[in-house]
C-alpha cells in the first residue's frame, strides 16, 4: 500500500526513460513516479466504439479495420522530395470507405505498412477535393484473424508532450507504476466517502488515467478532485485558526469618535460598508489577531471604511500603520486621511523614502514615543529604523503589490497587530475560497448612490478622429479627461504611441485646452503638484503614463482614453476605467487598439466593452490568464491542481470548504479515529506545501 504523493522512486528505473526522455520529462517537472500520476492528461480519446470511414465527416476521427491497397508518390520527381502516399479501404464490415494517408516526411513506411496487409486505425480525417485524407494516424497490425486488436475499445489519455517523449512512452510508463502498486491508501474519511458517492482512491486513481468508460471518469474526477480541493481548505483553515472567537476583550461597538467621523460625512455609508465595518469590529474584538481582506470595486468607498475603523484601534491607545505600494498613492491617503481625521484630534504623520535628514529623524523618534497616532507610507514603514511604541493595527492598500516578506516585515514591528488587506482588484469566488483561503473576507459590491456605469467605446484607427471629437465636446462642458501610453518615450525602438509624442500631438489637437504630462520618471514632488493643479480643475487633462491607475480621485474627469489598450491585461484597464464615472456626470472610456490582436487580447477588450462589473471582470480575467498568472503563483507550485479546475469547480470547492470547516468544528485537533486517516496522509503524504498556503 502507498499514498499516491509519497512514490519518491526515480522516473529513470523505467523502460524506455533513457538521458533524453528523463530531460524531456524534467522540463515537465516530472521526475518521480509520484510525479509521473500527478500528471494529467490533458485530454481522452474514445477509442471503444468503431467509426468506418464511410460515415466520417471533415476534422472527425475514424477509428477502424483497414486493408492497404496501394502505394503510390506524389509531389516532385526527385525520389528524396516526393512524398508516400499509402490507398487504404475499410473492412471493418460496419461500412466502407477509401482514405489516402499523406506520410510527409515518413517515406519509410513503405517497408513497414505493407500491401494487403489488415491494420487498426486511429486517424483524423479531412477532405481535400472530395478525397478522405490523413497526415496524422496511428496504425497497428490486427491480429491474425484479421480482427480488432486488444488495445481497440479503450478510451486512451492523451498527455502534454516534450522532446523526446511519445504517447505510447508515457502511457507505458503510468501502466508500468500503476502496476508497481498493490493499492493506494485512502485519504478522505469513509464518512464523506460514503456521503457524497466517491469511490475509492486506488479506483480512482487507476481510472483517471486509464477510464474503461467516460462515466466512471468522471465519478474518478470527482473523487480525486474533491481529495485535494479538501486538504487544500483544511490546510488553510487550520492556519487561520477556525475556532470560535469567544473571548472578547474589547468592545465590538463602535466608538465615540467612529460614530463622530460618520456624522461628519456629507453622505451616508452604503449598505455594504455598515457590514464590512461589523465585520472587522468583531475581529477586532477578539484576542485573535484579525487576518482580513477587504475587496471593493474601484470607487466603492473601501478607505473611508479603513479610516474609520482605525479609529476604533486608536481609541484604546494604540497605533496604526497603513501601507501603499507607491509614494503617490501613499501621499494622497494621507492628504484624505488628514483632512478627515485631524478634525477630530488625531495626529497623522507621512513616511516615505523622500523624507531626509533632521525631519526624518524627528519623525521617527515621534512614531517610537507615540506621539503619531497613524503613520501613512510606502515600503519605508517597515525599514529597519521605524519602531512603534505600540502598533497594533496594520492596514495595506493594493496588497497583491507587496511580496509577502514585505508584509511580514511591517508585521514584526507589533506583537500582535490586526491585519486589513484591501485590494480594489476584486477577487473571483473560487481563488477567494482556495489562495485567500485562510483570510476573511469582506466585500463592498455597491457603489456610492448616484454614480453612472462607465460607457466603454471600442476604437480602431478608422474611428481615431471621432474619438477626438468626442472627447473635445467634453472639454467644451468644463469636463476633464485622460490620455493614457504604455511608453514614455519612443526611442526610435517601438511603434507604440508614447506620452511624450503624443502629449505634442495633442496640444495641437486641443489649442488653449490646459493640459501636463505625467510618467513615472518625475519626482513626486512635480507629479503631486500636476495632480493638484489637475484637481483644482487648473489643467483639462493629463497625458499620462500608467501612474495614473490607482488612488486618484477628481470627480469632474468624465474621458479616460486608453492607447494600445490590447497591451494592458484585464486588471489594468478595470483600474484606468475606474479613474472616471466617480460623480454623477456621465462618463466615457476609449479602449483604442490596432489592426492585429491576439485572440486574448480580443476577450480582454470584448469583456471591458460588455461589462464595467469588477467581479464579473474579474471572473473573466480568471478564465483567461489562469489562476496562476493572477496570484503570481504560476511558478511555485503552490495551487497546481491536477484534478479540480478553479474556473469550472466552484461547487466542488464550496464543499469541499464546508466539510474541512464541518471536520476541523467537530475535532480540531484531528484527533478521534474518524480522523486518523486525514492525520496519516498529512502527516505522511501532504497533498500542498504548508508554507506556501501560510504565506498566501
């Protein structure tokens, strides 16, 4: 008996797998037989029922008894450059049918497939000119008699290739481990076994790779799925601590100076903010150190909820530190935090890598007495010369920006501090239910009352002028606008419009209209006071690199145009959008892109034209990258399922979740027999890296 994780032998003691199949499966990340059943096919083929060539259709498979006919060539004269061509006729005797196979480069064959001779085919079929052709087949003798051979009626997976691997090496060699094993163990508990119809795992495990019917496949898939969907939320769930929070050591209430600040606003809290603030006021509550993200459409009011609740921090003398990925984002929440919050007494101060010399050591010294109440910044906040007096609640913005040493290095500067992640990059249900499965998390899907949906306009060269036009109407209203470049500058190297260029270009587009440029290469200082000047409404628009993608907020900028926006992924130009439609006037945004798009590059802008949901974006940008390319996980190891899909299995993962929570409420420890077998496979065969889902 084994686990199916813990075959550690060599994919070298296997026939065939000599220097060059053992480099091509390495590059597979192969290299154990555990390794080798990990690796799913990437598709079967239903080889189990016959499919005569007079019945075949253009691009279909056949799959029957044929007889060679003929040998014939066609192409040049020259015996090296013409090309076999082999005359086939079906006798299967469930129809007939001629197919002519095109060996391209496979003039051998002639010593091998010899004339009258009875052969198996497994074939894909096109028709050129009313003649039934192959270039891509399998042939294998029949047996003497003429019949089926024994591999007929299978239905065979089909697996990724690399050099020098093959089909028939591959599938020999998952035989040749499948047989090395008596039986595997099971993993999951015969309770939820038996509840939800799964079979067992040596079963399953054997017909994932070799299925004797598609039905039972599929009950395989299941099974295997579910194992590792399960272990994944368990993992995760016992890392985040799934006990229930019945000490309470604070109030859960909000405080004097909270109800204070919302008084103050000159609008009311939407529904969804009253709820995420319930949410993380009893987090804040508990002895419990608070593990939450906080994720909001672009514009849903996600920082105003940050604000308030780090009043409810302050108000038991404690300190606050929020965190954002760049000095310009940084700079404007503390300008919004100040003007909301220093009303109300509480002392804010801003840290970033710019502030130098006798300021910078008066700052510090004041964060390390505690005389600074919250302390905003970039990446500066947890350097080595930062200390808190006593910190207790760390805010992030834009989260996914910070790798998780730079967390965990803000996060040693307490003992014991709260946590908020916020990411205005909604997150799709599946990834939250597995990557962000040991957080909480809390959701604003409803936007301020009175904002309009961004109208999206797809625009081809052919509709440049237009687009022009259109965005001058606005400017004629007293309304504002962006143009944003992938470059800043052409350097003679790119056909890509670039700010710089441009920003000439549309000067004389707009005579007298105000505008600046803006890119990444200015300081700061010159880029905050473009946006101030921006702000007051002194400039109409900004040519603009994409810094202008978070933490920007002027109302009255009604035109975003996006250049080359095929070279900008789904999260991006979500962001870009979101910098217009923040009032009530109606707004536009101009995805403009060239003549030759990749067909991914077509989904993107095909989902910002019909949608300016954020979730469902972000569904969308799931189904299109992968969950690897939108965690950043893609090489890690960390999530590579071989059985469940996170685009198609969200009821699978909903399950799964809900019996890791039903196992880990019933015995936490895992320590009844019921649960010795989900405590022997961790213990003995873990299905993911613990670290990998702790620092997730």
């Amino acid at each position: 008996m084994a686990y199916l994780r813990a075959l550690q032998t060599s994919i070298k003691t296997l026939g065939g797998v000599g220097p060059a199949a053992a480099k091509a499966y390495a590059q597979l990340g192969i290299n154990t037989y555990s390794d080798l059943l990990l690796f799913s096919p990437r598709a079967w083929e239903d080889r189990s029922k016959v499919r005569p060539l007079g019945g075949i259709q253009d691009s279909e498979m056949a799959n029957t008894l044929v007889e060679v006919l003929a040998h014939t060539y066609f192409g040049q004269r020259s015996a090296k450059k013409r090309t076999l061509k082999i005359l086939l006729r079906d006798v299967s005797g469930q129809g007939d049918g001629r197919l002519s196979l095109l060996c391209f480069g496979r003039n051998f064959l002639e010593k091998s497939i010899r004339v009258g001779a009875i052969y198996y085919i497994y074939a894909q079929v096109s028709i050129n000119r009313g003649e039934l052709q192959s270039s891509q087949f399998e042939l294998h003798p029949a047996t003497e008699d003429g019949s089926f051979p024994a591999s007929f009626g299978s239905i065979l997976p089909i697996y990724p290739l690399r050099g020098a691997l093959t089909q028939r090496l591959i599938r020999a060699n998952v035989q040749k481990v499948l047989d090395s094993v008596e039986r595997f163990e099971e993993e999951l508990p015969p309770t939820l076994v038996a509840e939800h119809s799964l079979i067992p795992m040596d079963e399953a495990i054997r017909i994932w790779h070799f299925p004797p019917s598609f039905a039972k496949h599929q009950k395989a898939r299941k099974t295997l799925a579910l194992d590792e969907l399960f272990y994944l939320q368990l993992i995760a769930r016992r890392r985040k601590g799934l006990q229930e929070r019945t000490v309470q050591l604070r109030t859960a209430n909000p405080t004097k100076i909270e109800l204070a600040l919302i008084e103050s606003l000159p609008f009311a809290l939407t529904g969804d903010q009253i709820t995420v603030l319930h949410e993380i006021r009893k987090d804040l509550a508990t002895d419990i150190p608070m593990n939450r993200l906080l994720q909001g459409d672009v514009g849903s009011g996600k920082t105003l909820v940050a604000w308030i609740t780090a009043l409810h921090v302050l108000s038991q003398n404690a300190q606050v530190a929020f965190m954002a990925p760049t000095e310009l984002l940084a700079r404007q929440h503390a300008e919004s935090g100040a003007k909301l919050l220093e009303p109300l007494g509480v002392r804010m101060a801003f840290l970033t890598g710019s502030v130098k010399s006798k300021e910078r050591k008066l700052l510090l010294q004041a964060i390390a007495d505690g005389e600074v109440d919250i302390v905003v910044g970039t990446h500066a906040l947890f350097s080595k010369e930062v200390t808190f007096k006593n910190l207790r609640y760390v805010i992030i913005d834009e989260q996914h920006r910070f790798g998780v040493e730079q967390r965990l290095a803000l996060m040693e500067k307490a003992e014991v501090p709260d946590l908020l992640l916020m990411t205005a990059t909604p997150i799709p249900r599946t990834l939250s239910l597995t990557v962000f499965g040991n957080l909480n998390v809390s959701t604003i899907r409803t936007m301020p009352p009175g904002r309009k949906p961004v109208k999206t306009h797809l625009v081809n060269e052919q509709s440049r002028k237009r687009m022009y036009q259109a965005v001058g109407v606005e400017f004629s209203r007293g309304h504002q606008a962006y143009f944003v470049y992938p470059r800043i500058d052409d350097s003679g190297e790119s056909e890509l419009r670039d700010v710089t260029n441009m920003f000439e270009f549309l000067k004389a587009e707009y005579p007298d209209i105000p505008s600046e440029l803006i890119h990444s290469k200015l300081d700061d200082e010159e880029k905050m006071s473009i946006l101030k000047r921006y702000q007051s409404g002194e400039l109409s628009y900004l040519v603009s690199t994409s810094v202008v993608e978070v933490g920007i907020d002027i109302p009255n900028a009604t035109c975003m145009v996006i250049e080359h926006a095929d070279r900008f992924g789904l999260s991006a130009l979500h962001q870009l959008r979101g910098r217009v439609g923040r009032s009530n006037l109606p707004s536009y945004c101009f995805l403009v892109f060239g003549d030759k798009l990749t067909d991914e590059a077509k989904q993107r802008l095909t989902v910002m034209k019909e949608s300016t949901d954020g979730f469902y974006i972000a569904e969308k940008d799931l189904l299109i990258r992968g969950p690897g390319e939108m965690t950043g996980t893609k090489q890690s190891g960390f999530l590579r399922l071989h059985y469940a899909s996170l685009t198609e299995d969200l009821p699978l993962i909903e399950l799964a979740r809900a019996e890791a929570d039903r196992v880990l409420t019933k015995d936490p420890a895992l320590l009844s027999a019921e649960y010795a077998v989900i405590r022997r496979t961790l213990a003995e065969a873990p299905p993911f890296a613990l670290e990998s889902i702790e620092a997730n």
